[in-house]
C-alpha cells in the first residue's frame, strides 16, 4: 500500500521502503540524548575530546555515560582509571563501570583480560559486540551518552549509526588533517543518517608559549573556519596541544585535568 508520503524515485517507480536497523536498548537502559564523536582517522583525539565533552557535561550537573565504540584502539579506560574489576554482571545484564566522579564507562577493555591484548575481529563481529554494548548493559538513568565511535565512515562505524539512536554528532579534527575532505565524507553521513552535526572540535590546533602565552600554530595556520562556514556547522572548540593532558590521559586522572576547553558544547548540545 502506498500513499503520497511514500518516496519516489528519480524514474518515477516507488522506491523500497528504508529498512529500520534500530534496536532497543537493554530494559535497565533509560538514555535521554546520545551524542556521537567521529574523526576521519584514529589519533587526532578523538577519545580526548569525547572524555572531555562527557566531562564538561558531568560538570553541569547531567549524569553521562560513555560507550567506547572505538574497539580496535579502545583508551577511554585507560584515561578513566577504570578497569575489568569495575564492571559488575549477572546472568543476563552487564553493569558499566564508573569513574570518580560518577562518569559510566562500558568499553571492550573492560572485557579483555589484559589491557594490551589486540581484538583481532572482522567488521561484523565487532559491530555485533557494539549492539551488545546497548542491548546487553543495564546504562540505568542517563542524560547524555557520548559514543567513541571508530574512525572513519566505514561499515562499523556505519553499523552503529543505524543501530543506536544518535541524536547529534561531534567531529574532531586536527590542523594536519585534511580537513574539507573528512568534513564532507562526515556531512554526507550525516544526511545519510538523517542526523544532525552538533559542530567541530579542532584538536593540537597550537601550542602556547609557556613564556609569553603566544599561540604557535605548528601545523600552518588552520582551514577550519572556512570548512565549517561552507557546511554551515559551528567550531565549538579548539584545543591546544597540552602535554599535561597528554599525562593525565595516560595515568588515568582525565577527571582532574582542569583545561576548560569545551565551553562551546553548552550551546549546541540537544535539550533533555
Ligand atoms: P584517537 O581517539 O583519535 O585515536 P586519542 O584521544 O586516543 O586519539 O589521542 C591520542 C594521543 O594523543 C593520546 O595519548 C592523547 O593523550 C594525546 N592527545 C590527544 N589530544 C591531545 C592534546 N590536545 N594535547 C596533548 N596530547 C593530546
């Protein structure tokens, strides 16, 4: 049956309807805005600056969650100074871990008997172990959710974005990047997903001098205003290279790392 709402397409035939990959979340599950953090390759920060967003959020009195998506180089963890023995399980139901401050973590990590053990998967049995990550953990009462997602926009980080119910995107950049290109490849996925592009982090986007406080632009002066005026997306942060969140990444104390950088968050993440 078909009516006027139903698409057409460019040769006049109706097109199939959209298949819906949704899945429920687990019963203990009660998520009110899910937010995912991409980045157009892995080691631009994209972890840093998802640990950071929850942070800032956690900070103005919401309760967070973090799903770390990013299963072949999973750090959030690490920066959380969160491990196995912090998960709890029943037969049926996992239970995140939480931080110090109150933050949820649910990782592959938190699975693996040693840290440094490698998750040698094909595509499909990681994205089947991510939609166990919103079908098999009881998240309890959340306000915001920030998914770590894989880099890129191939069929993972694609899997999760059909199979959870995200409600913005965050993308994270650096001044090497190429910019324009990984903008648009995140745009059209985007639209793709029928999911709204919250704005643009740029991340290691100077150095200041510990002297004088000048900004150093080490990697040329930066294109991002321009890319995010074309898609019409605002930058919301940009984020020097700070060797100090650097050591607090690794020894597990993100949560006492005290550069504010994230401010910008406060006027485009979605209402509860
Ligand atoms: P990704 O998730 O994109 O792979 P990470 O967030 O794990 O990247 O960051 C990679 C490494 O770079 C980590 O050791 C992290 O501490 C460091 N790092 C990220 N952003 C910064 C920054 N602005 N200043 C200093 N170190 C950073």
């Amino acid at each position: 049956m078909s009516n006027e709402n139903t698409p057409k397409s460019n040769t006049g035939k109706m097109a199939p309807p959209q298949p819906n990959f949704k899945i429920d979340p687990n019963p203990g599950t009660h998520v009110k805005k899910m937010i995912a953090v991409v980045s157009g390759k892995g080691g631009v920060g994209k972890s840093s600056v998802t640990a950071m967003s929850a942070l800032w959020t956690a900070r103005h009195g919401h309760s967070v969650a973090i799903m770390d998506a990013d299963i072949t180089g999973p750090s959030i963890p690490r920066m959380f100074g969160v491990g196995p023995y912090d998960l709890t399980a029943n037969d049926t139901t996992i239970f995140p871990a939480q931080s110090v401050t109150g933050i949820k973590v649910m990782s592959m990590n938190l699975l693996m008997e040693q840290e440094d053990q490698p998750v040698i998967w094909r595509g499909p049995v990681i994205a089947g172990a991510l939609k166990q990550f919103w079908t098999d953990v009881a998240w309890g009462d959340v306000d915001y959710m920030f998914v770590d997602m894989p880099p890129g926009t191939g069929d993972v980080p694609l899997t999760v974005f059909q199979a959870l119910p995200v409600d913005g995107i965050l993308i994270v950049t650096t001044p090497q990047d190429l910019v324009s290109m990984i903008v648009r490849k995140a745009v059209s996925m985007a639209k793709l997903m029928e999911v709204p592009i919250l704005g643009i982090i740029e991340n290691m986007s100077y150095v200041k001098c510990p002297h004088c406080g000048e900004e150093i632009h080490i990697f040329g002066s930066s294109h991002i205003d321009e890319t995010a005026a074309a898609e019409g997306i605002p930058v919301i942060a940009r984020i020097p290279i700070d060797s100090s969140m650097t050591a607090a990444c690794d020894s597990g104390k993100i949560e006492y790392y005290d550069g504010d950088f994230m401010s910008g968050l406060g006027k485009v993440l979605p209402e509860i």
